[in-house]
C-alpha cells in the first residue's frame, strides 16, 4: 500500500510537472476551415481572416425597444436623451424611429419631431481610437479595448428609421424637403429600413397582407429610396418560427433574402422574431444561405432573448462569419404578434461578452450600463440585462464602501472592494 502511495504520489508529481512545461494548446480555429454538414462541406472563417476582430453593433432601443410600451407616451425629450447616451456610449448605428401610422403604433408617432431635433450625423465623431488599451476595468473585468482599430466606415452615423411601405416613404421625404427649404444644411437621415416576413402567416398577422403582395411593394420603396440616395437595410422575421405555423423551413428565409438583395438592400437582418432559435437552427439557416450563393458578409442577426438562446447563438455564428449584431439596450422590445415573446438580446451582454472575447465594437461598456440603468428606471421597467444589472450592483457596492472609508478617514483610492 506504501509503495502505491509512493508510486502515485510521484506519478500526480511528474504530470504536474509536465503540465507546466507544455504551453496550453491554442484553441483557435485555423483562419479558414470548413465544417462538414452531412455530405457538404461550408465555409468557416474567423473574424481575423475577415474584418479583424471588430463586430457592428445596430442598437434598436429607441425603435424596436420602445415601440410596443404600453401608454402614456415616452416622451420626446427621454426618446433624445436615449440617442445621446447611446451615442455617448460609442454606438453609430442607432434606429431612432419609425415612420407608420401614429393610431396603430402610439410610441413612434414622434418620429418625425425626434428626427428633427437630432444633432446631424457628421457632427457626431467617431468613437475614440481603442489604440492598445488593454487594462481590465475594475468593475466589469472586461479589458477596455482590444487594441484594435475601428474601420473608418464604422466611424460614420447613422439614423435609420423603419418605413414599411411607399405611402410613409412620401411622409419622410416630404418632411426631407420641409427640412432642406427651411435651411437644414444635410438630410435627417442617410438610411431607411424594410421589412417582411419569411413566412406568410405572420405576414398576414402583422402586415395585413400577404408575403408576395409586401414584396412587391417593396419593389419601388426601394428604388425611390435609392434615387433619393438613401441606402436600404432589409428585416426579415420569423427566420426562425413562425408563432401561427411553427418551425420556418430555411428556404422560405433563402428565397426572402435573396429577392431582398436583388432589389438593392446593403444588408439584411435576420429576425428571430419569437425567440426560439438555437445554436443548431441558426448554423443550419447560415449554411443554406451560404449555400444558396448570397454573401454572408451582408448578414446581420436580429435575436430576441425569450428561450436566452441569444447569446449562444450568436456566438456560434461569429466563427463563420457574423460581422453585425442588432441589439437593445437593457433587452427593451418585442411582439405584439407573437405571444410571449421577450425583448431583444441586451447590448450590454453581447458587448460584454464580445469584449471578453477579445473583439472590438467601439462600445464604452461603462458607459452603455450607466445608460441601460438609466433607462430603466426612467421607463419604470426592469432592466432585462444581466451584465447591466451586474456591473450597477458592483458600481452601488463600491461607491457605499468608498463613501463609507472617507467617513472613517480612509483615503478614496485606498478603498476596494
């Protein structure tokens, strides 16, 4: 029995041993691979053998998050406030309203004043440069960059508002030329949004008609937006499930896309409108886009967090090829057509854990929760980010102990949690 004791006591030695000398295998997947689905083969690629390691982020909030609220009203000034903390907070890309009948979508009716009062585009910077930054906050944990460079194009503004059919594209442009005769020195905005169902139960649901009649449509929304030099971003819902007919057969997504992109959208968001995709379900719908010839690099993914498959499945994408992620500030949204389900996935936890990855986004993560904190308690609502919760508790906690250690004389930078 000794010498067992001896001979595994020296045995646990050596591997201990030998596991410090041998420097841990890279878990990196190799710059381009493939992965092997049934018979075929697809493309994986990593986010350094395509645009670096930075990630778009397109927040929703004052749009998407804000749309379905019940009365009163948010008010004008809180819907400003909220653009300027996101801006604040290093976001570009924020959808600030939409441009729909004000009886049917109460929230939105004052999207045509928000659009006016916001500061233009090119006066707002780009976010500052991550240079090498790399020092993990004291509160999040989360490194402040990740040393890489913001792309100059993802510098640039944005402000796009949803017009879903070609009367209210008349509206935005009418106010458009209101807004150039009254010595407006650049246009309101430089990007509308569309949007259609992948499947035609809720295309009947939630456009009142069918899938091929919202398409057609679309048709000469587009192209006056584009002789108006607006550039056209496509939503797509229910890429998942459709919550009148179930599971969505990826083809009816491939089929939307494709005449989406043929028509002259930049990029099309791929909506999970109930919040039912998995892992798997969203690697198989990328595949048979990716298959089907359409780019996937014009790909965004739109995940409402009902089932909190969101953060998952966003980042099984981001291995082949996911350069763009729609999101809400504190997990605000939802649907009114589809029971149950939730908000979008929260920007403070994709940015959180995207940070944590080493990816970069432009995002000050401090800056995003100090504003998801703000909102909630402003609106009166939870704050469905966790990280968001997370990082205020921690910030709560820490400025009580520094509060508490000035009192008994302790200096303020001594104090730590």
């Amino acid at each position: 029995m000794a010498m067992a004791a001896r001979h595994w006591q020296w045995r646990r030695s050596f591997i201990e041993v030998e596991r410090r000398r041998i420097p841990p295998r890279s878990l990196s997947i190799p710059p381009s691979t493939s992965v092997m689905i049934g018979h075929r083969a697809y493309s994986q690629t990593t986010p350094d053998a395509s645009r670096g390691r930075f990630i778009r982020i397109v927040e929703v909030s004052p749009r998407d998050g804000l749309q379905n609220l019940p009365l009163p009203a948010v008010p004008t000034q809180t819907k400003l406030d909220l653009i300027a903390k996101l801006t604040d907070a290093g976001l570009r890309n924020i959808e600030v309203g939409s441009f729909v009948r004000p009886d049917r979508v109460v929230q939105m009716a004052d999207s045509p004043v928000v659009l006016r009062s916001l500061p233009p585009a090119s006066t707002i910077p780009p976010p500052p440069s991550p240079g090498l930054r790399a020092r993990p906050h004291v509160l999040s944990g989360v490194p402040e960059s990740a040393g890489i460079d913001i792309p100059a194009e993802e510098g640039r503004a944005h402000y796009p508002v949803l017009v879903p059919n070609a009367r209210w594209l008349d509206e935005l442009l009418a106010l458009e030329d209101k807004h150039q005769a009254e010595g407006g020195k650049e246009r309101l905005t430089d990007e509308i949004a569309v949007f259609v169902s992948a499947t035609e139960p809720f295309s009947l649901a939630n456009n009142n008609a069918s899938r091929d009649k919202v398409m057609d449509g679309l048709k000469g929304v587009i192209d006056k937006a584009h002789s108006r030099g607006y550039r056209v971003r496509g939503y797509v819902s229910c890429v998942m499930t459709d919550p009148f007919a179930g599971p969505t057969d990826p083809n009816e997504v491939v089929g939307v896309s494709r005449r989406l992109l043929e028509m002259g959208c930049y990029e099309i968001s791929l909506g999970d409108t109930t919040g039912e995709g998995n892992p798997d379900q969203w690697r198989r719908l990328w595949f048979a886009l990716q298959e089907s010839g359409i780019d996937t690099k014009k790909l965004a993914a739109h995940c409402h967090d009902t089932f909190a498959m969101s953060l998952p499945s966003l980042l099984a994408l981001l291995p082949l090829g996911l350069r763009t992620i729609d999101s809400s500030l504190a997990g605000l949204g939802g649907c009114p057509y589809s029971p149950g389900a939730t908000g979008n996935v929260p920007t403070e936890d994709v940015v959180y854990m995207l940070h944590k990855m080493g990816y970069e986004t432009g995002v000050d993560l401090e800056k995003l929760v100090e504003a998801g904190d703000w909102l909630s308690r402003t609106l009166g609502v939870k704050n469905e980010s966790r990280v968001g919760r997370a990082i205020h508790a921690r910030r709560v906690a820490r400025e009580a102990k520094e509060a508490k250690a000035a009192v008994g004389g302790v200096p303020r930078d001594k104090a730590k949690l």
